[in-house]
C-alpha cells in the first residue's frame, strides 16, 4: 500500500464499502467469473487506480462502478505490467508460456 493511500485504507468509509461491494458480487471473483471459474474474491480493485490527486473524491475511491471484487491471482494480472514467462495449464503444471 502506497503511503498517501494508508489513511483512506484503513477508514471506516473503505471499511463499509469494500464489505458492501464483496456482499453484492457474492463474495466471488470476478475476474474468475468471466472465465467460468468460481474462486472467493479477497481484494476490492479501483479500476481507475487511487492516486494523491484522487484520494478524496468518493466518485473514484467508493463508487461500485470503479471496483471490482478478485482473487489475489486476477489482481496480481491487473498489476503486472510484464509478460508472464511461466503459466499454469489444465492440469495444475507449471509450463514455460
């Protein structure tokens, strides 16, 4: 967590609305759910990304049309900004891509 975010991270307000959003996606990742998986969500993800100048608008940080509700794996994808050189196929194997 970058520094500027802590405070608003650990808020009541994120606190209610990350719980009310996981609540509302059924507690699944969504990220999952597009590929017909069905794996619990752990993270809530700004789709437009908090940054210092957005931090205090509740329009980016608490509004249900910029989150999403995944798993650690589908956040870990929205993060990276390098190609993958390993992958994990059908059966569970780590396989060079």
């Amino acid at each position: 967590m970058k520094e500027y975010a802590k405070t608003f991270y650990k808020s009541r307000a994120w606190e209610q609305c990350r719980n009310a959003y996981i609540k509302k996606t059924g507690g699944l990742c969504e990220g999952c759910l597009k590929k017909g998986q069905y794996n619990p969500a752990q993270i809530v993800h700004h789709k437009i990304h908090i940054t210092p100048q957005n931090i205090n608008e509740p329009s980016i940080t608490l509004n249900f049309d910029n989150l999403e509700a995944l798993c650690r794996f589908c956040h870990a994808e929205k993060h990276s900004n390098s190609v993958k050189r390993f992958v994990v196929d059908e059966l569970g194997r780590v396989v060079a891509r």
